[in-house]
C-alpha cells in the first residue's frame, strides 16, 4: 500500500498490502464487537462491522470514483470544486494513468476512513507475523 504522507497522521507498516490493511482491521472490529458486547457497553454484537459495512459503499467506493471523475473530466467545475474540497482536499496526483488514480484514490480514502478517522477506535494496523515452514 502507498498511502500518500500529506494527507495521513500515520503510514502503514513496510510492504503492508490492501488486504493484509483489510485482515487486521476487520479482526480487530470483530474483537471490538466482541469486548464491548461482553462487557455490556453495547446492547448490539456487531456495531463495528455493521457501522463500517453501512458507511463502507458510499464513502469508500462511489465518493473517491467520483471525485476522479470531476477532478480529471470535468475540471474547474462547482462540482469538482466540491468534490476535491469534500475530502480535504487529496486528489490522486495528474500523472497517474485513471486506473490507477482510482485505486490511489480508493486506498488512501480506505486508509483515512479505516485508520485515521476510525470508527471504533483501532490502534494503527500491523502486518500479520509470518509462519515459518
């Protein structure tokens, strides 16, 4: 994962991978869940899970695509205006290909979304210890 330093408080571990970022925190919501479900502080069994299902489509998918979209198709425009201001103002850089500024987009908004601006609270994700043969 290349999560770009100006826009994040903390970068991931060396070498970390989306899904290795997807593994620990889902791990963790569930362990989440779990503590505060035991301990009584929720009366729900699945508040992070559910509360980051429910925000994960349209934060997560449809708003870094359609920031792209105006930010690079229709420029200079009120709605890519609004568009790049609505998420502090990060917009993949103009020499990435749109393939690949969609997927910039769509991990560093991840990132900020999962770990700078969490919703349960995690600690900053770890890569997963490797097993030896």
């Amino acid at each position: 994962m290349q999560i770009d330093p100006r826009y994040a408080r903390t970068l991931p571990p060396e070498g970390m991978t989306f899904r290795e970022l997807w593994q620990d925190r889902f791990a963790g919501w569930t362990r989440m869940d779990e503590q505060n479900y035991q301990s009584g502080i929720w009366k729900l069994r699945y508040g992070c899970r559910l509360g980051v299902l429910y925000w994960f489509v349209p934060y997560q998918v449809v708003a870094p695509t359609l920031r792209i979209y105006y930010a690079r198709l229709r420029p200079g425009t009120p709605m890519a205006e609004v568009a790049i201001r609505g998420f502090k103002g990060m917009v993949a850089p103009d020499n990435l290909n749109l393939v690949d500024a969609l997927w910039w987009q769509f991990v560093n908004e991840t990132w900020y979304y999962w770990v700078e601006d969490p919703l349960c609270h995690l600690p900053p994700p770890k890569r997963p210890v490797s097993a030896s043969p």
